[in-house]
C-alpha cells in the first residue's frame, strides 16, 4: 500500500452535546490518526495534539473509555514506521491493515461485495469509484463507523435503526479482525506510535460494542 496522496480529511462536525457525536468525533480522530503522517498530520502527531484531541473526545463519550496516548516520535521517524510496517514492500506488508489478510476472512470478492452492500446500503456508492483505499482497508471501515454515528446524530428519530446498523457492521468486520492486528503489531518490532494507536482502537471498538448491545434484527445491507 503506497502512502495516500490526499492530506487527512477534516473530522465530520455534529452537535456537541450529543452522545453520537462524541462517537463519531472519535471514530473520525482514529481514522486520521492513523492515516500516512505528512504534512498537518504528521506535525500534529509529532506534536501529540493529535493524542489529545483524542483524550478530550474519549472523555465525552457515554461511556468509560480512556485514551492513553503513545510516545511523541519525530515526524520523519513516523514516516519511515509507517512504510515499514503496512507498505507493500516485496508484496506484502510487514502487518497488513486490510481485512482480508486476516484469519478467518472470507475470500476478497465476497469480502468486497459485503462491504460495498454496507456502503450503499447507507447511501455510500463506490460502484464508480471515488474510494481512497480498498472496502476492507481499516482507513474505510473506520471512517464509515464515523459517518454513520455521524447520521445518527443529525438524525435522532431514525437513530435507533442506525445503531442496529452499526452493531452489525462492527460485530461482521471491526470487531472481528481488529485483535488480530492488534496481536500482530504487539508482535513487531519497532511498531511505535502504531502498535499503541491500534491497542487504543482496538479497546475502543469493543467499548463501543458493549455500549450499543447486540440487538440481532434492524436494516440490512441487501443480499
């Protein structure tokens, strides 16, 4: 995977003072976080303003969840952990952040069609294109948590139909695979910030899950 060439979306604005928001600010703060560090991106998590953007936003959630940030790494020596780590360099990538090349994934085309269902299914259309990264690519799958606690948020009357819809998404794809990387990056070698960002995200995931239940019905994606 070759470094994106676009700088790192701005996090989706809500209202403040809803419990979806402080998810949705969260899900978009990781998302960024852990995108390839150039340019704003790279001096805000050199600078660990990043890190505590993320500790504010963890502290409004609706639930316990703390944020521990990890050690403040020169942006240049980001860069070069980064490429290291997830580049597919040889053809592979040290740890892979594509859900795919995780245990227990389904084959690529049934992976892909699954997740594209769930995009579209919530007004997502990638048919034509558009996407930075795959659909199963941890960037996507975390930046669409953030959009859809981002429609629950404009949208309290329908929220409960969205949760269900976030439950499934996270139950089928986030929660499934993100120990796995978690253990793997636990593994490397000179891993740091990333091992960190993703135990952090990792927690979160489960966090989140145990707050919105498992109600086992709602929307879904069409077959």
């Amino acid at each position: 995977m070759s470094a994106p060439a676009e700088a790192a979306p701005e996090v989706l604005e809500v209202a403040a003072d809803s419990e979806a928001a402080a998810r949705s600010r969260v899900y978009g703060l990781f998302a960024e976080a852990l995108r390839f560090p150039q340019g704003e991106l790279a001096a805000a998590l050199e600078s660990g303003e990043i890190y505590q953007a993320l500790a504010l936003a963890a502290g409004a959630l609706p639930y316990r969840y703390t944020f521990m940030g990890p050690p403040l790494i020169e942006a240049r020596e980001l860069g070069r952990t980064y490429t290291a780590l997830f580049d597919a360099v040889g053809g592979r990538p040290q740890v892979s952040i594509l859900e795919q090349r995780h245990e227990g994934s389904p084959p690529e085309q049934q992976l892909w069609e699954e997740l594209l269902r769930f995009y579209r299914f919530f007004g997502l259309d990638f048919s034509t294109g558009g996407a930075r990264e795959r659909p199963d690519h941890l960037l996507m799958e975390l930046e669409f948590m953030h959009y859809l606690t981002f429609l629950e948020a404009g949208a309290p009357d329908s929220a409960d139909d969205i949760r269900r819809g976030q439950i499934d998404f996270l139950e089928r794809h986030l929660a499934r695979w993100l120990p796995g990387l978690r253990v793997a990056l636990a593994e490397t070698d000179e891993a740091e910030p990333y091992d960190v960002l993703i135990d952090a995200v990792s927690r979160f995931v489960g966090a989140d899950c145990t707050y919105l239940g498992n109600p086992h019905a709602g929307p879904q994606p069409p077959v």
